[in-house]
C-alpha cells in the first residue's frame, strides 16, 4: 500500500485529472490510466471509429502512455479498453464534442 498522500494503495491517484480509472472485470473495482484521455483524443483526431479500433492497438498506444500492463491482464485490458472508447465515442457523438 502506498504511503503517499492521495493515494489509495494502486498506481494512480483518485481524483487527478490526468488518470481517468476504469473497471477492467466490472467489479467495480478499478485502475488508474495516465493518459487516455489523450489517446482517445488521437483516435477521434484520426477518425477512427471504435469499429475501426483493436484491443492490441488501444493497449499499445495506452502502454505508450507509459501505463503499466501486466501481459497476464494484457486482454482484460484491451476489452475495457475498447469499452471505453465506444462509450467515450458514442458520447462525442451525442453531443458532437
């Protein structure tokens, strides 16, 4: 567990408007990403639909993010991943943000 103030034990702090947190098994439980906020925005940039988007890609460009993914997590991530992106895309969307 971490001893640093702001921190509850995992990567990435709560709250930082830097790290988004996702739930990579919907178990509530979730991560700290640095940066994918970014990412996401790259791809929007790029016109690439979530169709258009893979696992593998989106873990490669948040692992460039210098985010840390275990290989044994390595597809739990990519399916949150890929998750997160069509509802952050469906969201662009809707409001044409």
């Amino acid at each position: 567990m971490s001893q640093r103030p702001g921190m509850d034990g995992s990567c990435c702090p709560k709250g930082d408007v830097n790290v988004t947190q996702i739930d990579l098994f919907g178990d509530g439980r979730t991560v700290g990403l640095v940066g994918l906020q970014t990412v996401f925005e790259q791809l929007v940039l790029l016109g690439r639909r979530p169709e258009d988007v893979t696992a593998d890609e989106l873990v490669a460009m948040v692992k460039a993010q210098r985010n840390y993914i275990p290989d044994r997590t390595r597809a739990a991530y990519g399916a949150a991943l890929l998750r997160e992106y069509i509802a952050y895309w469906t969201r662009r969307s809707k409001t044409g943000k």
